[in-house]
C-alpha cells in the first residue's frame, strides 16, 4: 500500500482509537512527511535501518538555536520527537500486519534529564496578587491564576473549562486531560472565593469559565480565552509582579507539584492529581522537594 495512504490511517488511528489532540496529529504528521520526504519512501518495506541512520544524521547536522553567534545542532531531544513519531508509526504497521522495520530497531538517543522551572514561593504569592481586584479583568486573571495553582491544571485544560463543569459547592471537579483520560482536581478554599467572585462580576452570557473582557472586544459569539491570550497574561502579570523569569502556565503546574511534595504529599498521589501517565515524569520534581536530603546536609556538612 501507498505510505501516504498509511500514515493517512495511523493519524485518523491517533484521532478516533488513541484520542490524541489534534496539535499531537499535526506534529506526528510534519515529523513523518519530513522523514518520507527526505528518504523518498514510497512503501513500507523501504523503510531500512540505514535510512533511519542517514535520516538521524541529517537530523543532527541542521541549525538549532543560535548561542553568541555560534550556532548550536538541534537538540537530541527535538530529534527523539521523529524517532518517536516514526517508532510509532511502524507499531502501527505492525499491528495492521503490514510488512515493514521492526519498531524495535529504532532507539532513542539519551538526553539529559530535563529539569523544570521554578518561581519561589515570594515570587509565586506577588504572581498572585499583581491583578487587580477591582475590575473584571483583575477578577478573572486572578481566578485563573489561583486555580491553575490550585489543580495542577494544564493550560489547554484550563481554557477548555465551562461554568457548568465546575461546582463550587462540591470544590471539585473532574477534567478530561491528555489520551482522553479524566483525573479529578480539587479547588483550594482561595481559587473557590476567586471564581465565585469573577463569575459574580460577569455580565455575559457565555457559557465557557474564562472569558474575553473590555470595550475592545469585537467577536461577542464567541468570547473563550485561547491558550495564547492566557500565556500572554501570565507573561505580563509576571512583568507587573517585578518577575524577572520567565513564568508560564506550566511553572504554576510545576509550583503545584512541588508544594505537595514538600508539605509530604506521596509521589503516586501527585502523578494522580497531575495526570501523568507515567510516574517517571513526576519525579522530576522529587530532587527539589526532598526535605530529607535538606536535613542531612545541615547536620553532617560542616560550615
């Protein structure tokens, strides 16, 4: 059978069977088109170990990011993300009893582990408190912030929220994450009096949680926050909180896993509330939050 038509059949597969997002397909279907392109494959069985090499090299030998004038390779992560995709399709295959490269054959190069982004608990608390309370505007960034901190929510989850999903009373609330899986997140008693304020103040009738405000909006059909106009927030509250790192929805996530795991919250648990299919993710935390390791550097490391 044509390629095309195969990975045509292994991105509709991703969609409907494994539930991926549509920006996961979007990126599957660039990382196969650029391997098919450059090893001009017309079939399964032309996929070879050599090609996957060749490919690998080509891979390692483009321009990444540019350091002091000096250009660096792209990253071996970034090129984990082909094979991934690749190794994924030829399961695929194989599942499908399509002759083709064992899925075994093709390896990860090893990377270093990735460490995450932090703001302190001082940069967290003006992070907080830099919108102002008493407009629409302060009330909802407000409220945004304190329930990302509050579930460890992701930001496509966040802007995907209606008022309907969420019941104050209850302060929680379940929520459809990635591969369609649905984890419960809890509201703290502050995110709980932050929502019921904004959504107290709002005068539209839009049914999604977070909204667009102000004279300066057009579109009144549709009023959803988008990731990008959530990111752009965060970035400019950082800004006004005197913040000189760079803050992200996801260093909220990260500061809420760490918070747990250092008030003694259970690695499992936080991998629950996060949503990580695998706990290895999660331990990428434990090497900021082990108050152990803490306690045993101060009492046998002398000064």
């Amino acid at each position: 059978m044509d390629i095309s038509k195969l990975k045509n059949q292994f991105l509709e597969y991703l969609e409907i069977e494994r539930g991926r997002s549509v920006k996961t397909i979007e990126n599957y279907e660039r990382y196969l088109r650029r391997f098919f392109d450059f090893s001009k494959i017309k079939k399964p069985a032309d996929i070879t170990e050599e090609q996957v090499r060749n490919f690998r090299l080509h891979l390692n030998r483009q321009p990444g990011i540019v350091l002091g004038g000096k250009v660096e390779s792209m990253k071996r992560r970034t090129q984990n993300y082909y094979l991934i995709a690749l190794r994924a399709f030829l399961k695929f295959l194989r599942k499908r009893e399509v002759s083709a490269l064992s899925p075994e054959k093709i390896e990860l190069a090893k990377v270093s582990e990735r460490a995450p982004d932090f703001i302190t608990d001082e940069e967290l608390r003006r992070l907080l408190d830099a919108p102002d309370n008493k407009t629409l505007e302060g009330k909802r960034d407000r409220a945004i912030l304190e329930l990302l901190f509050s579930t460890g929510l992701r930001i496509s989850e966040l802007c995907s929220l209606d008022i309907d999903d969420i019941d104050l009373k209850r302060e929680e609330f379940s929520v459809r994450g990635k591969g369609e899986k649905v984890r419960v997140v809890f509201l703290s008693k502050t995110s709980k009096q932050t929502l019921a304020d904004y959504l107290k103040t709002r005068k539209d009738l839009d049914g999604a949680m977070f909204v667009r405000c102000g004279n300066r909006v057009k579109n009144k059909s549709d009023l959803r926050l988008s990731v990008r106009t959530v990111q752009r927030m965060i970035k400019r509250r950082a800004i006004e909180a005197g913040i000189t790192k760079k803050v992200t929805p996801h260093v909220i996530r990260h500061s809420f896993a760490t918070d747990l795991l250092t008030n003694g919250a259970d690695l499992r648990s936080v991998q629950t509330l996060l949503g990580h299919a695998n706990i290895g993710t999660t331990q990428i935390y434990t090497h900021v939050t082990d108050k152990h390791l803490r306690e045993v550097h101060k009492k046998f490391h002398s000064d």
